[in-house]
C-alpha cells in the first residue's frame, strides 16, 4: 500500500552569488522539489521564490530539510530564509 504524499508550498527568500539559473536549476533537482517559481526581485543578488514540494512528512519538517541541503550541496546560494506564515498545504 501506497504511502500519502501532500503536496505543500512556501516562499522563501534566498540570496546568491553567480547565475540565478543555476541556483533554481540545482534547487529543482532535490527529490522532493516540484517546482520553484520566482514571484520578485528584491535587488542584486536576491529573490522572493515559491517552492512547491511533495512529501510524506509534515510541511515545515520537510522544507527545513530541503533548507539544509541547498545550503549545503550548492556553493552560489548564500542564504534561504522561509517565510513561514505562507506555509500552504495544497490538496
């Protein structure tokens, strides 16, 4: 039997050095990532994203856990920073 994913979305401010293609690129390729999604510019070198994941576990566990590996695997983003209040399980 099948295990119940949810789908779960969050903004998050992230700030980078290099391409920003790269970054989203590196952060689409995690398993659990959907999608990321820019929503606004906020100056040089930072954006306001929508990341959209699916997992088995509770939202924010699941998207802290996607936090500590951007920081970790990708070497041109310098800081993520989730708004939590735009934590949204989507159906």
């Amino acid at each position: 039997m099948a295990t119940p994913r949810n789908t779960y979305s969050m903004q998050a401010r992230i700030r980078y050095s290099g391409r920003l293609v790269d970054v989203l690129d590196r952060i689409r390729a995690i398993r659990m990532v959907l999608m990321v999604h820019i929503e606004k510019d906020l100056g040089k070198d930072k954006e306001l994203v929508t990341i959209k994941i699916l997992t088995q576990y509770p939202g924010m566990k699941s998207f802290q856990a996607v936090r500590q590996m951007c920081l970790g695997k990708i070497e041109t983003l310098k800081d993520m920073t989730y708004m939590e209040s735009t934590l949204t399980k989507l159906f």
